[in-house]
C-alpha cells in the first residue's frame, strides 16, 4: 500500500506552495486508496510556534485534505532520536563539535554543501577522547556531527520517480550535523527516522530538498531503514518567476480563504499553474 506523507515546519501559516505539496501527497495516496500522513516537523524551537501547528491543521482540513492516523509532532519523540544518534555513536559515526559559527565561517576556506552551508572544516573531528570529556564535564555545548569519511557507502542510490535509480552523493556535505546544540536532534536525522517509522513509501516533497535526499539514503543505509521512493516536485513561484517562501509573506490559504476564496479554486489553481 501506498503510504505519503506532508511533514511542514509550524513555523508560519501554510501558503500556496505548501498546499500544492500538500494536495500532490494527499492525492498521491488517496487516488489508490493508500494511506496520507500529517507531520509536523517542529524541533527547532527557535522558529516553531504551536500556534502556526494548529493552524496547518485547521488550514488543511478547511482546504479538504484528510489524513490518517494521529499527527506525528516531532518535539514530542526527541528520545526516539537521541537513540537512533547513540546507535551512530556506538560505532563511532558521529563526534561532538564545540565550534560556532563564527569559528566555521572564520576556518572554512569558502566552500559551501548543497543546502548553502559552509562545508565543515573538521576542527572537531580528532579531537581525543579525554579532551571531549573533559570539554563536555565543564558544560561547554556541542553539537553532533556525521564523520563523514567513516560513514559514507559506496554506490547508494534510490528510486527517483520518472527519472529512475538516482546515484547519491552524500560526501557533497561533508561533516553533516546530526544533533544542534540547542535541540537533540536535527531535521536530516528527524525526516529520515519519521519517514522509516511510519512506513512511508513515497516521498513527495519540493524540488529544493532532492539534494538532502542523498543524504537521508546514507543515513537509511547506516540505520537499516528502508528506502522510500522519491517524487521531488517542482516549486511554486510568484508572477515575477521567485519561489513562494513564507518570510516573503507569500500568500497564505488564511488571507485566500478570508478573500472568500474557496478550496475548489485554489485548487484548480494549483493544478493550472
Ligand atoms: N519540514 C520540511 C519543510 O517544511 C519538509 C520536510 C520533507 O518534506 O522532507 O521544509
């Protein structure tokens, strides 16, 4: 059976392009009769508000999109992934790092991973044991990063829809974090752990995240998770060509809805576009 999912970040109101994400997923599962998942990715608790949670809700079922099951809230399983990082630990994939980002963008010679950040110089990656202890025992935060030498796989790939088998090149991000120093946890580790424990078997996300997915395939790979199929789609951009993104305060179904818009013209409207 089909299983999709929609796993936004309450981290403002939903907008057109967040409802064509959603409709694609939903009618994904619902044209075969499988089964359409709501997440809410809401770990970074610097940008993520409960009230923006309620309000994805109440926006997607106004806009008509059902889901099964009780909505999976990230915030609320942070030990799940505490254990999938002490797994990793075990076998010495992951190291704690004490530097900022100061210290990053000051040592990283300029270059950049996939998703636009500064590709880690590996200060932090000999570091001994004894100095790590002893770093951590004095209170001094960290975060945990994938030591990506040691960690990567040869000849990953996944299923990428009407394009095939999709070779991953997971190295492009280098040291990768996998728990910030605010929050245990990160969105790499937290969408490929959620989307292995509800069984999703498509991906149906944005064209922006395909990159990612090379590096949710290797942490499948080192976890034992199956790997999903992927439909990357494409974004959503306004009249003048730029992608809808919510600090542009792109528009949301709330101001649609309170025009008198209703879910059948959005909708339709979507799917033209
Ligand atoms: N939470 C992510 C976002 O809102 C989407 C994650 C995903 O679909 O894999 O951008």
């Amino acid at each position: 059976m089909i299983v999709t999912r929609f796993a936004p970040s309450p981290t403002g109101y939903l907008h057109l392009g967040h409802a064509f994400s959603a409709f694609n997923a939903w009618r994904r599962a619902r044209d075969v009769g499988g089964r359409f998942l709501l997440r809410l990715e809401d770990i970074d608790p610097t940008r993520c508000r409960p009230e923006y949670a309620d309000a994805i809700q109440e926006d997607l079922a106004w806009f008509g999109l059902d889901w099964d099951g009780p909505v999976r809230v990230q915030s609320q399983h942070l030990p799940d992934y505490s254990a999938a990082l002490d797994r990793l630990a075990e076998r010495g994939l992951i190291y704690p790092c004490f530097c900022t980002r100061a210290d990053i963008a000051a040592s990283a010679a300029a270059p950049h991973g996939p998703d636009g950040a500064p590709l880690y110089p590996g200060t932090c990656r000999h570091r001994s044991p004894s100095e790590r202890a002893d770093r951590i025992a004095a209170g001094e935060r960290f975060a945990l990063r994938l030591d990506m030498t040691a960690a990567n796989r040869p000849n990953l790939d996944y299923e990428e829809e009407e394009i095939g088998r999709t070779i991953c090149h997971p190295e492009q991000f280098g040291d990768v974090v996998l728990a910030r120093k605010d929050t245990p946890a990160s969105y790499h580790l937290c969408v490929t752990h959620d989307d292995a424990i509800q069984g999703i078997t498509l991906v149906t996300r944005a064209i922006d995240l395909k990159p990612a997915t090379d590096l949710h395939r290797l942490l499948q790979a080192l976890m034992g998770w199956p790997s999903p199929a992927y439909a990357h789609h494409r974004l959503l951009t306004d009249d003048t060509g730029k992608r809808l993104a919510k600090r542009d305060k792109a528009v949301t179904l709330r101001s649609l809805r309170a025009e008198g818009i209703s879910a059948r013209t959005i909708i339709q409207r979507l799917d033209y576009q």
